[in-house]
C-alpha cells in the first residue's frame, strides 16, 4: 500500500477511533449515570417507606399500649376476669349484672370507638390472662373463642408485643396483631388487650410513587417467599402468590443491595432490597431496564449515525492532504541516502515553511551536527588519554583470550615499578608479577568471570621490580561489539597495601580483645535495643547456665520473671534516654536449670562517635555468694542484737568521747534510765559519782589505748539515787589498722 492510501487510512482512523472511543465512554458514563441515579432514587424510597412502615406499626403499638394502661379498662377487665359465669339465653356474656355492666363499658366506650378513631385496626378484643378466652371483643361472634396458643396471646402476656404479618383463619385475611398486657395496681397480670392491625394502610404506603418513573413499583415479601402487598394496582397477591427473583432470595437472606434481574412477571429490572428484620420482610423498589436505558439507547443511535458522516468527510480530507506530503518526504529519502554514503556535505533545497520544511532544515543541521561531533570526539579521546594518564589508580585494556596488555597508564611504573614502554613490550610481567601462591586463584577468578560475563574485583598480592609485596583489588569488566562479542578485558587496578595492614592490624587488636573478653570471670555482653543478645563471652554463658549456641538472639526476658524484667526495662531506658552509663545495679535471673541467682551489672550505650544507638554493652557479675554471706550477715546481726536485748547483763556501748551509743534492756534495769535518756549522755553526770571519776578516767585512758584488759568494780549511781556496786568489764570495739579505737 502506497504512503497516500496509509495517510488517508490513518486519517480516518484518527478521527474515528477518538471519535468511537469518546462515544463509548460517553455512552458508559450515561448508562452509569443512569443507573446510580435509578439505584438512589429506588434506595431512597426503600429507605423513607421502611421508615413510614415502621412508623405507623410504632403508632398502632403505642394506640395498643397506650389503651391497655387505661385505668378503667385494668377495672372493667378485673370484673369480667372475676365475674365469669354461666351464659345467658339471649347473649354471650354471663347474666350477672356487675360483669354486663363491665362488659358494656369496655365495648361501648373504649374498643368500639377506638376502632373508629383507628381506621387501622380490624378487631380490638380482650383475653383472659390464664386460659386466652375472648372476655370482650369489638366483633361479638368472637367472644368466647379461646386463643391459648396465639403468640400475641403468648407473648402478649409479659410486653407490648407485634405478631408479625400472617393470615387470619378466624377473619380470612391477611392481619398483623398487636398486643399488650392488661395489669392491676400491683402489676398482677389481669388479661391480654390485643387488635387486629388492617394492611390497607401498609398496602397504600406501598403503592405510593414517585412520580418519575411509569415502571416503578414497591412491595413487600415475607419470609416464605410470598406477597404481603400487591406490587401494583392489580389485587390478589398478598399471601397467595410466591416470588423467588434475586432480589427477594438476596433479601430472605438479611442482606441490603442493588440488583439487575428480572421481576415475577420475567421483565428485566432495576432493584434495590433491604431486610426489615423487626417485620421480618423484604422490602423490594424496581424499575423495569428497558425504562431506565431509554434515553441512552436514543443517544447510541445519534452518536453511530453522526460517527459514520464523520469518517466519510474524513477519508476524502485524508486524500488530499496526503497528497501534500509525500512529495517532500521523497526528497528527505534522497538525502538520507547520501549522508548514508558518507558524504556530510549534502544539504535537502526544500524551501516549505510548514512541518516537512521544518524537517528538511533539521536534516541539514543534523549533518552539520555529525561533522562537529566526529571533530568532537576525536578531541575527547585525546582528553581521555589525558585523564588516564594523571590518574594514580592503573587504567588497562588486555586482550580477552591472552589476557596480554594492549594498553595501561603511567600509573603502571608507581604501582609496579615498571614503565609503560616494560611493561607494553613484555607481554608476561603481569602473569610473572603474580604472587605464586595467589597465582592460580586469579586465574580461576577471570575465567569463570569470562565464562558467565560478569564484572567484578578480586584482591590479591604482586610483586613489584624491586621485589617488594603489595597488596592490589582489581575491578575488571568485558567490552562487547555491537554484536555481543568479547573485545577487550578493560579494568582499573588500585594499591590497597595500606588498607590490607590496616586490616591486620585491626584482626590483631580483635583477637587481642577478644582473648581477654574470653578469660575474664566476669560477663561480658552486647544486645540490640529490643534485648536480644548479638555477642558474649564463655563468661556470660557460665553464669546463665545455657550454652553458646543458645544464646545469640536470645531475648533477656527468656532468663528472668516478670518483676525482674520491669526492672530491667527501666535501668536500660534511662541509659538510652540520658546517654550516661549506669553501674553496679543488681537484678535476679533464672539459669536454664531453673536455679536463681543474682547478678551485679554495669550497662552503657552502643553507639558510634554522632551516631544513633543501636544497643548496649555491658559487664555481668554473679553476686549470689556474696548476697548469701550479707543475708548471713544480717541474720547473725539480729540474733546478736536479741542476744543483746534479752541478756540479763547490762550492755553500754560508748563512743570514743565517752558518751553512750547503745544501751540494752538489763542496762534500763539496772540503772533505772530508759535508753532514750541514757543515749549521748556522759557517764559522769550520769551513772558516776564524783569520787569514782579519777579512776575511771584512768580506765577510760587504757581503753583508748586498746588495753583489753582494763576491767574495773566501782560504785555507781541509779536514777533514784541508789548508790550501786557494778563490775565492769570493758573491751575495745573496731580498732582500725592505725591503732585507734572507735568505740568501747
């Protein structure tokens, strides 16, 4: 097919497809429109007639309730209830007067013109509370039926109670009945009040329409499929006609929805359903398809008649247009063909102001372009070179079979100690300058690296002219024709003897570290934030009881109970949220045999010089030994201070000022002073005469001294006054390792 027939083809296309595609989705979004304007308008009036349902059962409910509570019906009930006797000939009510009267009252001035205020109700009628009996009625034929078994009775009994909608054997129709308890002054059950709800009123909520559309139709289905209300005009239905469309199975099913289906008469339609689970019913609003699309459809055929005028104006227009632009473009060919052949020089004499002579004048300067970039280009290679040539890292190209250089910078002879003229005329230095025992891991490295064409580096030793070792990465890649050939092995080689001692010496210092951390007693430990233990010590592991391989990722709440971990939690958050290290804080942990012991730990940040924490480091201690000797400690101080309270010696313990620090129970006996009168007192103005101080003093010297064996018997006084004779035995208490004595 000639250019001239594809332009006026794609001419029509151009127009039609946009065209075609701007209709669809007008189309759509109309049809769309449609049909949620459709779906509102039916949700709306589903929604709104619902309500008015449930509204007019809440009034004949509250009408039922309200009548029920009326104190002269709760009397008038209580007579009929107690005066139920024998019938008489001429009625169905018994011939006592009393009930009669009850009964007159109850018919004539409560059910019979409630039933004409109400046009709603069919029947009002009264039950007795015990058997269901039909006391009073406002249809007579009914009185003394019983409904014992009715759920309106049954329910009716204990609450306000809606029997919903079924059919009426007794009225041969279908009813609703609502009922409620009749009760005395005491809330004693009396009777049943109960009505007959008329469905004519829920029927005419049904019927009612909108008014926008012909088609529309509400009603309700109950729960066995069946008509509670006509779905139109026609009659008939109501409980004697099933229908088991989609929209009323989704319905049955307590579901709230939108549906395209067809109707009970087999008509495609719009619906929308909701579940009135108090009325246990399907309330149904539909509008038939064929009404709802119509406007739509009228569209589709204007936009299809209006598409076809279109293509045909356009396919005449496509001709002649493109007759316009193939007779340039053949000139654009010609001179494609001579800047093919080479010759840069050619220019296109096309003097058109439009697109196609915009064209042309780029054709010309894309050639002028070429002869500049090939200039261009000849002048970066020679920068290139340039640029290798000052760098310090090695820049060469080897042959991809041989591996022998074709070319390498001057960064060879500080590198290797050779220059480029060596090294390019000595297509083995770079094998022979391989360390031997690195020699054929290289090897190995760049031929499997050749084999899946991959790029990458490798670090090994060489040994430069004047036979010193170095330690070099080499970063090499393959250069690819265009037909995915191999040409060259192209890489950059570094010097990284440096970093390679740095590393050993930083493989010493870790190993230096880690022997010490390996032979401490002590525990030494890192976790994340979360606790999870990422490195430990032998230590660590003794002191928990669990081994080695158990414990990275083990989080600290696995050897410690509850109490114990809130501790924990809360000495590690202070160190994290203070940055300050804590020390010697104890908590108790549970080895994996299941003892307990106590640790002492000192806990810091993991963080980095200006770096986020990311965990905590830390030193463990078992103190269970030495919590056990202070536990022993302070049970060996208690029983030496019961010993001390209870002996019947007295005991004074003074200071080195000669003042009393501790004065025990037989001290109170024998002295008469209580201890806390007796503590920092003096001994002389106290328990010592005058006359026996000299003494005393002399005694108190040799105490001081650290004499063990400065014992005395002297006279001492009583708070009462007694003169007393006391022997004394004094001892030393705390010398320190200087000499002095802290107290006696």
């Amino acid at each position: 097919m000639k250019l001239t027939s594809k332009l006026a083809v794609l001419f029509v296309l151009l127009a039609i497809v946009p065209l075609t595609l701007v209709s669809y989705l007008n189309y759509k979004d109309h049809r769309q429109t449609i049909e949620q304007d459709t779906i509102n308008r039916l949700v709306s009036i589903t929604i709104l007639k619902e309500a008015e349902v449930n509204r007019w059962v809440a009034h004949t409910e509250e009408c039922i309730h309200l009548l029920a509570g009326r104190p002269h019906i709760r009397e008038n009930a209580a007579v009929l209830v107690s005066r139920r006797g024998p019938l008489t000939g001429s009625g169905r009510g018994p011939a006592d007067p009393q009930y009669r009267a009850a009964h007159r009252s109850l018919r004539e001035e409560h059910l019979n013109p409630l039933l004409m205020e109400e046009s709603g109700f069919l029947e009002l009628f009264i039950l007795r509370g015990s058997d269901g009996l039909i006391l009073a009625s406002s249809d007579e034929k009914q009185e003394g039926k019983y409904r014992e078994s009715e759920p309106y009775f049954v329910e009716g009994k204990k609450r306000t109670y809606v029997q919903n909608v079924y059919y009426s054997l007794s009225l041969g129709k279908v009813v609703m009945t609502i009922s409620a308890p009749i009760k005395d002054k005491d809330g004693n059950l009396v009777a049943v009040l109960a009505g007959h709800v008329n469905l004519a009123e829920m029927s005419q909520i049904m019927l009612q329409r909108s008014g926008l559309s012909a088609s529309e139709k509400t009603f309700l289905v109950n729960k066995f499929n069946f008509f509670i209300t006509d779905p139109s005009s026609e009659s008939g239905y109501a409980l004697k006609k099933a229908v088991h469309t989609d929209g009323v199975k989704a319905g049955l099913k307590h579901q709230n929805g939108v549906g395209f289906y067809d109707d009970y008469l087999g008509i495609p339609v719009i619906g929308v359903y909701r579940w009135m689970p108090e009325r246990e019913l399907v309330i149904l609003a539909e509008v038939d398809q064929a009404e709802a699309y119509a406007p739509i459809v009228a569209l589709r055929k204007a936009r299809l008649m209006m598409g076809a005028a279109v293509a045909v104006i356009v396919a005449l227009l496509g001709l002649l247009f493109a007759r316009t632009i193939t007779g340039p473009l053949r000139q654009l060919l010609r001179g494609a063909k001579e800047v093919g052949r080479g010759n840069l020089e050619y220019r296109i004499e096309l003097r058109a102001k439009d697109e196609i002579g915009l064209l042309a004048g780029a054709f010309n300067e894309m050639t002028a372009d070429l002869r500049r970039s090939l200039g261009a280009l000849r002048e970066s290679e020679a920068k290139y070179r340039n640029l290798t040539e000052s760098l310090d890292e090695l820049v060469y190209r080897a042959d991809p079979e041989t591996f022998v250089t074709t070319y390498v910078n001057r960064a060879v002879e500080g590198i290797y100690g050779y220059t480029v003229e060596e090294w390019l005329r000595d297509p083995t230095l770079w094998e022979s300058s391989i360390h031997p025992d690195d020699k054929e891991r290289v090897f190995a490295w760049f031929t499997e690296a050749k084999r899946k064409m991959e790029s990458g580096a490798i670090e090994y030793r060489i040994i430069r002219k004047d036979k010193t070792v170095r330690w070099v990465v080499d970063h090499a890649g393959w250069e690819k024709d265009q037909q995915g050939n191999v040409v060259s092995l192209n890489g950059v080689l570094y010097d990284i003897t440096g970093r390679k001692q740095a590393e050993e010496e930083l493989r010493e210092s870790e190993e230096k570290y880690r022997n010490i951390l390996e032979n401490i007693e002590d525990g030494y430990f890192e976790v994340d934030l979360a606790g999870n233990f990422t490195f430990f010590n032998p230590s660590l592991c003794r002191i928990l009881g669990y081994p080695g391989e158990e414990m990275p990722g083990m989080n600290n709440r696995t050897y410690m109970d509850a109490e114990n971990a809130k501790k924990v939690f809360r000495a590690f958050n202070e160190v994290y949220v203070t940055g300050i290290p804590k020390k010697g804080f104890e908590w108790g942990v549970i080895r994996k045999d299941g003892t307990r012991t106590y640790i002492e730990v000192s806990v810091s940040l993991l963080a980095g010089p200006g770096e986020k924490p990311t965990g905590f480091r830390g030193i463990a201690r078992d103190v269970a030994e030495r919590r056990r000797a202070e536990e022993r400690i302070g049970q060996l101080q208690e029983y030496l201070h019961l010993q001390i309270e209870r002996m019947p010696i007295g005991l004074i313990v003074w200071d080195t000022e000669f003042r009393v620090t501790s004065w025990n129970p037989a001290a109170e006996k024998i002295f008469g002073f209580t201890t806390q009168e007796a503590m920092g007192e003096h001994p002389y103005g106290l328990i010592v005469p005058k006359e026996a101080q000299p003494h005393l003093d002399d005694i108190w010297g040799r105490l001081l001294q650290g004499d063990t064996t400065a014992h005395t018997i002297n006279d001492n006084i009583t708070k009462d006054g007694r003169t007393i004779i006391c022997q004394w035995s004094n001892t030393p208490l705390i010398k320190e390792a200087d000499g002095t004595v802290r107290a006696c």
